[in-house]
C-alpha cells in the first residue's frame, strides 16, 4: 500500500478526484481511481444514482480477491456535493455527451471551483475548444477521455484546447501514467482520434445489416479477423443512447461520411439500449440488472426483435459476402479513417494512430494497426 502512495506522489501532484457523473463511464473512471488508492468524490444531479453508488462501486471491484485491500478502496470513494468536489486538484466531467448539458454544469459549478483547479471533461466527440469557451479557467481545461470499458483499456486521449496551459498537459499526463494507463495527446477536433476510428467501424456493422447480412455473420466476420468485439456488441456495450449523442456530433462535424441509421432510430424508440438495459443487439439474460458492472459478462444471444426491425430497412436481395470479406470491411472503413486523421495533423505520426487502434479498440495487434495493415494489404 505504501509502495502505490509513493508511486502516485512522484508521478503526480493530483491527490484527490473530483468526478461529476455517477454514470457507467463516471463509476467505471471512480473504480479505476481507487483501485489505485486515490480519493474520489462522486456528484450527480440523480440523488438515486448517488444513492447506489458504494453498491455499483463494489460490483466494479469483485475482482479484487482480498477483502481487505478492497474495503480500503471502497472506502476511498464518497458521494460528495459540488463545493466538496470544488476541493479536488483533479475534475473530471462525465455527463450526457451534450453541449447544453455540459455548459449548464460548468456554470453551476463556477462559484466552488478553486481557481488551480484542473477541469476536464471525458467527452468521447465534442470539441475541447468549444467546452473550453464556457469554462470560467479555460487555461486550467482539457479533455481527459477514458475509454469504455476503462478496466481494459490502457489508453487515455489527453486532448488541449487552444488555451490549456502546458503544465495542466503535464499533470494529465502524468496522472494518467500513475493509473498505469498510456496518455496520448492529440489535437483538438470532433471525435479526437479514438472516436473517429470507432465510428467508421460502428458505421460499417450497420450498413452490412441494412445489406441484409445476419447479425451473427456481421460479428463473426469482425471476431475472425481479430478484433475483440463485433460493432453491434460494442454498441451494446456503450450504450445505443451513447452512440447515437456521438454519432449526431460526428454527422454534424463529417456529414459526408456519418450517417444516422435508421436501425439505431427505431432501437431508441423501442428503449433498446443494450447491455445496461438487458437488450439491445444482444439479450444479456435475466440477471441483467445484478451484472451492469460485472467484468466479462457475457450476453445471452441476438435480439430476435431487432432482427424484425431490421428486416424493415433491409435490402430485397441479401448480399453475398464471405466472414472474411467481412473483416477486411470493417478493417478498411477503420484504414481509412486513419488516414484521414493522419492528414489532419490530429497527431504528429502513423505509428500513433495505429497505437491508438490497437490499445484504445483492441484492433488486432498482430496486424500493427489499420494503416499498417491497409499498407501491408496494398503491397500483396
């Protein structure tokens, strides 16, 4: 114990966590937290949501096998008010992805913060620069983005606007570093980086339905080319209603080339919301609710009624596609993605993107990345 108390005191000056949104993302950032003893204070404008916050908490660290060590970390973490979290050296906002929402938060905030304070947001696709002109410390600002599920995922985007302070830059990145995670700073736009290879991915999973290809066929084409999860189980697992937040943010930004599906339309309407809710693309089973926060649970099988609500939009003539032709689609809408962030100057070389895929989506690492992948392709 003492060993990880000096290992956060040289990496970092963040001492205490500030998280404002006791959501799946919000707990999951709190878990990771006090799995390496940081004190964490948790906010949420749901008192009911605060209320099941030490029992989420506790599902989150199952796997920590001493009782010991893992009542020392629940005990880390407290529901707080926003002038207790004003205390943290580190905020870190994870609310609904939408800007109202987000700029209505930073106001109510504004008389309890301490103005060295460090204020970030996990926004997954809306610009820093835009939620850094609402900050009352815009120097102080940045985007700090975890990635879903924050257990398994090693990297975290650092994301600046034009106004952060290079030390705020440091500290991110260190704190990051003292969560045993890979900081990666990249440029400030729609969807950074991670996101902007997701949804081409997402994209892809979609349109092959409306081609009439099987949702089992979709994701055994993406597991047999090595990706850890299909698009629909990764739709499930982030939340329908997530999705479609980032993926209004990214049509707006990239509108000739995102596009709103209708099949994602009419799982909304149907509350269809995936794993958090027991069915999405997926049916997780009747002890859905007990395992929300249980690592590596698995779903029960596809949803027969989205395959109906697909059937509405589906093609007449089914396509004829092979698992691995499949793959190698999925893979390609990501490579070309990634090239386009590469002539964006989002970060300084390829190896960073293909990094990115690999540590942040779990793209096959035995293929070094989408455009090493796409490049080796091209020379065969």
């Amino acid at each position: 114990m003492a060993k990880r108390s000096a290992l956060v005191s040289s990496y970092s000056r963040v001492q205490s966590i500030g998280i404002l949104g006791a959501g799946l993302m919000g707990l999951e950032i709190a878990a990771l937290n006090v799995r390496n003893f940081f004190p964490v204070r948790i906010y949420d404008s749901d008192p009911a949501m605060l209320a099941t916050v030490h029992s989420r908490l506790a599902e989150e660290l199952a796997d920590v096998e001493d009782d010991e060590v893992r009542a020392e970390m629940l005990s880390l973490a407290e529901p707080g008010t926003l002038e207790e979290l004003g205390e943290c050296d580190l905020l870190i906002e994870a609310i609904v992805e939408k800007m109202e929402v987000k700029a209505e938060l930073y106001q109510t905030m504004k008389p309890f913060l301490r103005p060295n304070a460090i204020f970030t947001s996990n926004t997954s696709t809306i610009p820093i620069e835009k939620l850094s002109d609402v900050f009352p410390y815009p120097k102080n600002f940045a985007g700090l983005h975890f990635l879903h599920p924050v257990w398994n995922r090693e990297l975290v985007e650092v994301i600046p606007s034009s106004k952060t302070s290079e030390l705020v830059l440091q500290r991110l990145s260190d704190y990051a570093i003292s969560l045993e995670k890979t900081p990666l700073c990249v440029s400030d736009c729609p969807g950074f980086v991670v996101n902007r290879l997701l949804q081409p991915y997402l994209n892809e999973g979609l349109k092959l339905l409306l081609e009439g290809v099987p949702m089992e066929k979709v994701e055994e084409g993406a597991l047999e080319f090595g990706m850890t999860w299909g698009p629909l189980r990764i739709m499930d697992e982030i939340g329908l209603d997530t999705v479609m937040n980032a993926g209004k943010v990214l049509y707006m930004a990239y509108p000739e080339r995102t596009a709103l599906s209708p099949i994602l339309v009419s799982m909304m309407k149907k509350k269809l919301l995936g794993r958090k809710r027991g069915e999405g693309f997926y049916l997780w089973g009747e002890n859905w609710r007990e395992n929300v926060h249980t690592h590596d649970f698995q779903p029960s099988g596809f949803n027969p009624a989205v395959q109906k609500l697909v059937e509405k939009w589906k093609a007449e003539k089914p396509l004829d596609i092979s698992t691995a032709e499949i793959g190698n689609r999925l893979a390609a809408a990501m490579a070309d993605e990634a090239f386009r962030i590469l002539e964006d100057d989002v970060v300084s070389d390829q190896g960073q993107v293909d990094m990115a895929a690999v540590i942040g989506l779990a793209f096959p690492e035995s293929k070094r990345g989408p455009i090493a992948w796409k490049l080796y392709e091209a020379e065969r």
